[in-house]
C-alpha cells in the first residue's frame, strides 16, 4: 500500500530499460501527480479505528476486539452503505461495550464528531451482520 523503501530513480530506470531517462520519469510523476491533485489515497476504516482507539485509551483486549470487528466487516457488503469512520466507531463501540466500559465518552466524541446516538445503529447492523455469519469469537475472548 505505501512503500516502506521506495525504489530509487535509478531502479526506475534500469526497470523500464532504459527506454525513459530519470528526467521523463520525473516529469511524468509529476504530471500524474497534479492529474490526482496530489489526491493518493484515502483514510481507511483501520486509520479511523487506530486514531479512535487511541484517543479512547483503549486496552489490549479492547484494541483486539475493535481489530477483529472491523476486519468482520469486509466480509459484508450490506456495510458499504457506511463511510469507514462511522465502520470504525460502530467497532469501537462494540468493544467497550464487550468490556463493560462506557460505550461511548466525551473524548470520542471530540474525536470521532460522533454522537453516541449517531453510532448505535452502525453497531447494530455490525452486529446483526455478524450474528447472521454466524461468526463466533471464541478465539477473541480468550
């Protein structure tokens, strides 16, 4: 997804066989790049839940739990219907709720923009979905 360790300009030429110079590379990622407007990617559902988790001082197992929801919900279709924020918080939520912790807090509303009435429907079609897979999370509990 994001390259760790890029390839040099030098590789880029060697790749193409020299049939570009480091200059024509050059100019062409740049004309790509102002094609996108620098528009490259786009926030993740795991990006929201890392930096909601986070505000939440999450625990281990909360941070777990959150983790395995969220990648349950790649498996649905019927949950494209919502942004990956809104995927993120539901997966939040679900957590400290399995944790008995307040489902929701001011700091994740500061975080999130979310009210915890926006999100209880999210995490109710998450859990619905779930429960309709019979997904089981025996494993997560442990």
């Amino acid at each position: 997804y994001e390259e760790i360790y890029p390839p040099s300009l030098s590789d880029l030429v060697h790749i193409c066989d020299g049939a570009y110079n480091d200059r024509e590379i050059l100019k062409m990622e740049v004309s790509i790049l102002k094609t996108l407007k620098y528009n490259m990617t786009v926030p993740s559902a795991h990006v929201f839940l890392v930096r909601y988790l986070k505000a939440g001082h999450a625990s281990r197992r909360i941070v777990q739990y959150a983790s395995y929801i969220l990648d349950s919900t790649l498996q649905h279709y019927g949950l494209l219907e919502y942004l990956p924020s809104q995927l993120a918080a539901a997966a939040v939520m679900i957590a400290r709720a399995k944790e008995q912790r307040h489902t929701w807090s001011p700091t994740l509303l500061k975080y999130t923009s979310y009210v915890e009435e926006d999100v209880i429907p999210v995490a109710r079609t998450i859990l619905s979905c779930m429960k309709g897979r019979g997904n089981h999370v025996d494993a997560v509990e442990r």
